[in-house]
C-alpha cells in the first residue's frame, strides 16, 4: 500500500467517523448551560488537538508514513472511542394497560433489566443499564399499543429524569423516569412514596448525602402540612 493510498483510506474513516458522531451528538442530552451536540464538539475539538500532538510524536517515529496519515489513525481511533462512550441502549418498557403517571427505573443488582413495570410503573435495572441510557424508548402496553405519543421526557434535551430517593436503613436508591399521560383526562399530581412500592431485596442502595436527607425531610414536612415546594 502506497503513502497516498493510506492516507486517503485513513482520512476517509476518520472523516466518516466524524461525520456520524456528529449526528449522533444531537441526540446527547445536554448540561445546565450547553446542548449535547456543544459539549460534544467541545470534546471533539480537545480530541483533534491531543491527536495533533501525539501525530507530531508518532510522526518522529515513524518517518516512513506521512503526517497525515497518523494523524488520520490517530482520530479515528479517537472518534471510535467517542463512539464507544455515547453508545446507549433503546429500552423496550412494556406498562400495564390503561396506564398512566409516573415511571421509575430503579438501579438495582440484577443481571437482566426488569423491564415489564408492575402496576406502579415500576421497573428495575442494572449499573451498566443505568449508567448508559439516555435515548427515548420504546414503551407498550400488554396489549401491544404502542404508547409513543402519550410519553413525557424531562425537558426539551434530556428525555430521562435521574433521581435519589431516600431512606431505607438510612440508605437511598437511585432511579431513571418519565411520564406517561392519560387518554382520557388530564393528570393530576399524585405523591407516591417509592420507598413503600420497590422490591428492597433487589435494589442497590448507597449511603445517604447529607443534602439529600435534608430534601427529604423538608419534601415530608411540606406534604404533611398541606403544602408544595
């Protein structure tokens, strides 16, 4: 394989890698302040930089290939890595029938994703689950309805909401949610104590932060005398 020829097949990969990463940021839920697709290019451009400098390294090296042809190996393994990092599962959530309200995934230590919710909109799944999706997903009801439109994500950039609840044992359990609204009525805001509903034996729970137990008890006291925060 001649110079040329390695350097324009190299430079095609990379190109196209980026090229699909780029795509694929618009779907990457965002910060506080930036869209996914910001951050990510943010990353994209710290990525090229580093790649430059290790090129310049490599290129010392190995003087029988051309700078670009390293620098093109260089960010394609880079952007393969990038690809590996946004990877997220599309979840298939299968809810009762007529359901509505919230639903909560919560982590746990199962091998396999509970993913068939209970009559509370209640399902369970692992770390890795947990720690990587991010997509919208597909959620039917047992009779085969597809429920797509009646779904309601967080907001406008990030489809999932990600919440700790406390306390069992004084030890909270973390959780993925959306909502699902009614056909036939608006809905109304109904508190539910996730602690009382959840399968405890399965759950993974870690110690409380302080934060989070303060939150607690200011949401309870709040509920207790009629009051909303």
């Amino acid at each position: 394989m001649t110079r040329r020829t390695a350097t324009i097949l190299t430079g095609i990969l990379s190109v196209g890698l980026l090229t699909t990463l780029i795509i694929r940021l618009t779907n990457v839920p965002g910060g506080m302040f930036l869209s996914g697709l910001a951050l990510g290019i943010m990353w994209i451009i710290i990525t090229v930089l580093a790649c430059l400098i290790l090129t310049a390294i490599l290129n010392r090296i190995f003087k029988t290939q051309s700078f670009l042809t390293i620098l093109f190996l260089t960010t394609t393994i880079g952007f393969t890595y990038f690809h590996y990092k946004l990877y997220s599962p599309i979840l298939t959530i299968i809810v009762p029938t007529n359901y509505s309200g919230e639903v909560d995934l919560v982590l746990s230590n199962v091998s396999d994703n509970i993913l068939t919710l209970d009559t509370n909109g209640i399902g369970y799944i692992n770390q890795w689950t947990f720690d990587k999706t991010y997509t919208r997903p597909i959620v039917i009801d047992q009779d085969g309805n597809n429920l797509d439109s009646l779904l309601v994500g967080f907001n406008p950039t990030s489809f999932w909401s990600v919440g700790k609840s406390c306390c069992i044992d004084n030890q909270e359990f973390r959780t993925k949610g959306f909502k699902i609204k009614s056909r036939t009525h608006k809905n109304a805001f109904k508190f539910r104590n996730l602690s009382d509903l959840i399968n405890r034996k399965i759950i993974k729970t870690t110690k409380v932060e302080e934060h989070t137990l303060i939150q607690t008890e200011t949401t309870t006291d709040s509920i207790n005398n009629g009051t909303t925060k």
